[in-house]
DNA sequence: TCTGGGGTCCTAGGACCC
DNA sequence: TCTGGGGTCCTAGGACCC
C-alpha cells in the first residue's frame, strides 16, 4: 500500500501559522510579479475566486470580502516543506518518502498492517498538524492513482472521515470510483477529459472498466494503460528514488514591466544563468545544453496578450557547472535574439544533457585551471548560502535591475532570517 | 495596466547507419 | 533500369502535473 499526503491550500497556510488572526479570514497567495491567484484558503474558494485566475480581475471579489492577499513567499514555503517532509521521514523512515511536490509526498507503505491503514493516517496527519502547523489531508490505497483519488475524497468531506481516506476493498474501491468524474483524476487533463466525454465516458469507474487495447488507441499509448492499471489497482507508477536528481534545470521569469532594451534583456539572461548553474552544482551536475529563450508582445494593432517564444540552444563542447562558462555561451545568444523596437515580457534559461559533475571529460591541459575554478564556485556559492541571496553576484546580472519582478504583498521570511524573526512582543 | 515557474513523460518524424 | 528493411539517435512538440 501507498499514501499521499497532501498540505492543504499550502501557501496559505504557511502565511496563516505567523498569522493566527487570518484563521477564519479568506486567504490567497499570488504567484511571482503579483499576476495569478496560485492558493485559495477554503473561504477564498467559496467566494468563487478560480485558481490560477488572474489577480487583476478578481479584485473586486477580493476587496468587497476583505480578503487578504500575499506575494509568493518562497524561502517561507520551502522551509515549512521541509519541516513537513522532515516530520514524514521520522514517522515511516527517509526512504519511504518520495517528495512529489512542495506540498505532497507519496509514502511507501509496504509494511504497515492492513487493520491499521485507518489509525495509521490519522497518527501522520495529527503529527505533521501538531509539529508543523501545516493542515494535511491523507490518501491510502494501492497506486499512485487511487492514492490521489483518496485524497480527493478525503479533502472534499472533512468531518466524515476527519481529512484521511483509505481506498482497499473492491468495495471501497467501487465506491470511490463512481463518486469520481473523470476530469478529476489524476492524468486527466483537459484534452483527455474532453475525448472521454465525446466517448460517453464520464466516471473513473466508466474509465476503469475499458479494456487497455482501447485505451492504448485513445488516450496516448502507454499513458492510457498505465491510467486504466492503476484505476484497477494494479501499481505502474514506481515510487522514485529520493537520491534521483533532475533531468533538466530552468530558470525563466516574467520581468516586472516589459523591457526593450539589450542591456536589461543581457541582465535578467546572466541572473537567470547563474541562478541555473547554482541549482546545477547544488545537485553535483554539469551541463552539455543550454538553451536561451525570450518572450515578446508586439501588440499588434490591439493589447491582446499574445505571447510568441524565440529560443537557440547550444551544445557545450565541455560539460561545465561554471557560471563564466555558461555566460559565454548564453549572452551571444540574447544578442542573437534580440530586435530593437521589441517588447520583452520574459526570458528564461535551461540547462540539459546533465552529468554527474565528478565524471567530467574535457581537455587534460586545462586541469589545473578547473579545479581553481571550481574552488571559486563553491566559495560564492558558500557565502550566499549562509549570508543571503546574492550576496556575491556577477557584475553581467546588473545593479539596476529594471526587469525585476513586482513583489508589493511579500509577509516576512519568519523562519529563514535573523532579522526577520517573528516578534512575541 | 495587469495572465507564474518550474518539471516529467511520451510520440512522431527526420537524419543517419548498415 | 532497378531502389529494402531494420535499427539508432536526436529534436520538437503535446499533454500533463503542482
């Protein structure tokens, strides 16, 4: 058996632990630059506030209810998660936990006596409460798949079942699937969800009962078979090693207002590098891809939104961790991209081909050179760790920054800075 | 005036090889 | 004049997730 555990409305809930007087209040969080609602608190979502729902146009909602609202506050969220996760890993040991997300981990339940899935959920979902602060909700089951459907069912009836569910029995299976509409499950997207209701399909139990030759035709090969196991409790979604590291790295960000010219566009470019790169070394990897893109809105003729993407990717002759490296491929990128007269909203880069950094192969001349440079990165990368972001930065990121993102609701980083600390008195 | 920032997995199709 | 079949690797793009 498997669990998930899921933090409830999450970033709401972290900025309700600092804030105790918001408990009964409606919360959201926007996301970076203040553009999108990205957490609702339940009271939020009763007000009809949509998720993912632009800020600017549920103001009204938000000022008539007196509803408060927050900038993302990422060095926050990314503690709590980890006191989160901490408390998980004590309760059924580090390698049990696969952490799927900020605010969800699947649980490997391989062990743990059937007669007491029940009581087991709820001794996790009290413990993570009292520790942390942070509302979960639990779901148990065979898969992966029926693991989020539980969870569904578990959030969506509070009392009943006191915010855990266990999905076991044919029964209780059954049950669960009929409840569940199609749309809802997990890898059911809008695409495949409108291709099921054309095919008259419309419950998860309906889903369940097709046969996997169709579902091989219909729902993209092998993601509809794998849907269709695990609806049926047969387990194809592995639960991942915790010491996996990523595939690819990115870094890409709306700017605070469009920018036109080169030099800004050449500032976020190298920020968002060196961000990369950081994340590249915090993972012990090297990268043999970059690929630079920028976002333009020309408005043409109108202020429809618009978007159109415009990227180049490189091979890197070496595997490199190097932000100097990586700057002296990526800036004659932007230059490449770049048209004067241009409006650019956005710009990003990402990093792939990714290798474990101790099994570089480069140019044996170069040796001495490397491991210089490798001193200097962990020695940045040291100090901005424990004094605070940026407190070494490239001169290629700029000073002035006018690309930089809105940020006007931010509540303090109570439990990650000295001088931010939440005061008693 | 104002629409996030990450990721994963899969498929199709082209280039190339023998 | 005739012009196969099988394989690999890579990239682009779609769909999905939180």
């Amino acid at each position: 058996m498997k669990a998930i555990v899921d933090c409830n409305s999450f970033y709401c809930s972290c900025e309700r632990v600092f804030r105790p007087d918001l408990d009964s209040r409606p919360v959201v969080v926007l996301s970076n630059n203040d553009g999108c609602i990205i957490s609702r608190s339940d009271e939020a979502k009763a007000l009809g506030v949509g998720m993912a729902a632009p800020y600017y146009q549920n103001k009204d909602i938000i000022d008539k209810n007196g509803v408060a609202v927050f900038s993302s506050n990422y060095n926050l969220y990314g503690d709590l998660s980890h006191r989160v996760m901490d408390v998980l890993r004590k309760l059924v040991g580090p390698q049990q936990v696969e952490v799927y997300s900020v605010d969800e981990a699947f649980l490997d339940l391989f062990d743990a006596p059937h007669a007491q899935l029940e009581s087991f959920a709820i001794r996790i979902k009290e413990t993570v409460e009292c520790w942390t602060g942070i509302q979960v909700s639990i779901g148990i089951a065979p898969t992966k798949l029926l693991c989020k459907l539980a969870n569904k069912l578990a959030k969506k009836d509070k009392r009943g079942t006191g915010g855990t569910m266990v999905i076991e029995t044919a029964d209780q299976q059954k049950k669960a699937l009929e409840e569940t509409m199609i749309d809802e499950l997990w890898g059911v997207g809008r695409q495949y969800a409108m291709k099921l209701k054309n095919l008259g399909i419309e419950t998860a139990w309906q889903l369940r009962n097709m046969p996997e030759e169709w579902a091989r035709k219909h729902l993209g090969g092998v993601v509809g078979v794998r849907l269709i196991k695990e609806l049926n409790g047969i387990p194809c979604i592995p639960m991942k090693d915790p010491l996996e590291t990523k595939q690819m790295i990115a870094t890409t960000r709306m700017f605070g207002k469009p920018v036109q010219r080169l030099s800004d566009l050449k500032e976020a470019v190298a920020t968002y590098t060196s961000r990369a790169a950081e994340k590249l070394r915090r993972q012990h990897c090297a990268a043999t891809l970059l690929d630079v893109f920028v976002v333009t809105n020309n408005y043409a003729g109108s202020y429809r939104y618009n978007p159109q993407t415009r990227h180049r990717a490189a091979k890197l002759l070496e595997a490199t961790s190097n932000t100097n490296e990586l700057f002296k491929v990526a800036m004659p990128m932007v230059e490449s991209l770049y048209h004067a007269g241009s409006n650019y909203l956005k710009a990003g880069v990402m990093l792939g081909g990714l290798v474990p950094d101790g099994s570089i192969q480069g140019a044996i001349f170069r040796e001495h050179e490397k491991h210089h440079v490798k001193d200097l990165m962990t020695a940045v990368d040291n100090i901005n760790f424990s004094m605070r972001d940026n407190a070494v930065k490239y001169l290629a990121s700029g000073l002035a920054r006018n690309w930089k993102m809105r940020q006007d609701m931010k509540s303090r980083r109570f439990t990650t800075r000295w001088d931010e600390l939440y005061k008693v008195k």
